[in-house]
C-alpha cells in the first residue's frame, strides 16, 4: 500500500515549535537557574557525602577510656514487635554488665553491710556485683545451689498458722497463728510473720523483721529489720535494714505498655540512671529501696525503682526513677 495513502498511519517525529514560543522558553529557564545555582550545588554535596566509618567492634574491656556508664540497644524480641516509630523515640539501653562499673547499681550503695550480722543475707549481697542479681542469688540459695549451708528449722510455728512447701523458720523466728507462709522461704532468726501476713516463694525475710497483718511479701530479699505492720505488698524487690513500710503501699514490678497483660512476663523491666536504660535482666522487678527509707501511706513504687539509702520520700501516689542515698523525693 502507498504511503500517502490516508489510511496509512502518522510517521512520529520531533514536534516544531514556532520560534517566538522556544525563545521565551529559554529565556524562562535561564531566568530560574540563576539564582537556584546555589541550592543546586548543595544538593549535589549533599548526595556525595561519604558514608560514615562503621563503628569498631573491639569490646568493652580493650578500651579502658571508656565513659563509666556505657550505653548500647538491646533489642529483644518484644522490642522487634514494635512499630519503626516507637522504636524511633526509644532511650539508650545499658546491659547490666555494663553498669556493674557504675556505684549506685552496686549493693553498697544502698545497704550498710558492716550492720548485718546474718551470715546468709550477708553472703548474698556479697556475691552479687549489683543489686539485680539479688532476686536470682535468693533463688538459687533456696533450691541449695550455692555452697553455703541453710539453717536448721527450729524456729516456733504456731498451731493454726499454714506452713507450705520448703519453709525454714531459723532459730527465734516465730510464724504466728494464721500466717500464710508458702516456701521454698527462709525466715530469719527474731522475725515474726503475724496473722494475716503472708510470705510466698523464693523468699528470704531478714533478721528482726515485722510482716503484719494483710501484709504480703514474694521473691523478694528483706535485708533486716523491716517493718511491714498494715495492709501492703512487696514483690521482686529488695529492702535494706529498718526499711518502714505504710499502710497500702505497694510495689510493681511487671512493665505493661505494650498490649495486655500475660502470664508469664516476656517484657524485659529496665532501671533508668541519667537517661539511661540499664536492663535488669529480668521481665519482673519491683524496686530496691535502701537502709532506713520509710515510704508514706498510699505509695505506689513504680518498676525497677531505685531509692538510695536514707532517702526522705514525702507523700505522693506514684513513685519512680532513681533516688540518690540522702536525698529528698517530692
């Protein structure tokens, strides 16, 4: 078929502009670059910006100038559940290795040791380098894997008080009728579990100390002398000596803000020093409050708090963070 025919299709090719159209064209585009020269040149250093070094991955111990808190993320794998913008807005956290260097994370920073004259209490919080590794030495001396030798039972169990599981009730110790006490537990020389109070597992109570009424204490360390006389719970925590605590009070220690609650816990619980996160190790944790803290009526302890020895807390409802030892909480 010929080519002019009308049925044949249209040849593409480049279009012809009228000349008055392309010189105003040129002209509009000369007259933007011009001043945008500058923005121009920016963007192009910024696209051929090297890419920054990758961070050496000698550890910790090969460089001694290192600051003497540490920061580095742990992600674990509820953390890799959450969304790319939560994980955006979250703080640096320290592992617990890390802040083993760091006082304050130290048992002597909130117990007087040269005051405790049980040798069990003592040997626990002599072996653990910081005060998270509290909760798992009572554990283990409970179940007899640490080497040192449990008491003999001879304390006095009061006709009507329930005795359950591995219980120890040390020489002077006394578990009045109707306490609940539910093992494996150690109750120290001269420590009274009064009715109503009750003492579940994987729990040490100290020398001297007062569990009263509706008072109720699990996995935790009761360093000595504590005073629990009202309505209150204390659990996954650690309280040094002549700790007094008010009616209704109460710690926490599971962390619960990401979705609902589950049984048992996955979510690492975190302490925080200077905007840090230390992990705990631990999916609960109550707090570890120091020697001679009194905490008012009605608290409530919020997770992995950390209250310094001899620290006046005044009233308030939600308590939380790190205390420093002599300070004052408002």
């Amino acid at each position: 078929m010929p080519t002019d025919s009308p049925s044949a299709p249209a040849v593409s090719g480049p279009r012809h502009r009228a000349p008055d159209r392309d010189r105003l064209g040129d002209y509009l585009t000369a007259s933007w670059a011009v001043p945008h020269i500058p923005v121009l040149v920016l963007l192009g250093l910024v696209a051929h910006q090297p890419e920054p070094a990758a961070p050496s991955a000698a550890p910790a111990a090969a460089t001694p100038d290192l600051p003497l808190i540490q920061a580095r993320h742990l992600f674990t794998r509820s953390s890799e559940r959450r969304t790319a913008m939560h994980n955006l807005t979250e703080v640096p956290t320290m592992s617990a290795e890390f802040a083993r260097v760091d006082y304050r994370t130290t048992p002597e920073y909130y117990f007087e040791t040269e005051r405790i004259t049980d040798p069990l209490v003592l040997h626990l919080l002599d072996r653990c380098p910081t005060v998270f590794g509290l909760k798992k030495a009572v554990t283990d001396l409970l179940a007899g894997q640490d080497e040192i030798a449990l008491p003999a039972s001879e304390g006095v169990i009061e006709p009507g008080a329930t005795v359950r599981g591995q219980v120890i009730v040390a020489a002077g110790a006394v578990i009045a009728e109707g306490a609940f006490v539910t093992g494996p537990a150690l109750i120290c020389p001269g420590a009274v579990i009064e009715a109503g109070a009750r003492v579940r597992d994987n729990t040490v109570i100290g020398p001297d100390c007062r569990i009263g009424f509706g008072a109720e204490v699990t996995r935790s360390l009761l360093v000595g002398g504590v005073f629990m006389k009202h309505t209150s719970f204390v659990g996954d925590s650690v309280l040094g000596l002549g700790v007094n605590i008010g009616a209704f009070v109460s710690t926490t220690g599971l962390r619960c803000t990401s979705g609902p609650v589950r049984e048992p816990a996955t979510e690492e619980v975190c302490a925080h020093l200077d905007g840090h996160r230390i992990a705990t190790g631990q999916t609960k944790f109550g707090a570890v409050i120091g020697d001679g803290v009194i905490l008012p009526a009605g608290t409530v302890l919020q997770p992995a708090t950390l209250i310094g020895a001899h620290t006046v807390l005044y009233p308030k409802t939600q308590v939380g963070g790190f205390f420093p030892a002599g300070s004052q909480g408002r």
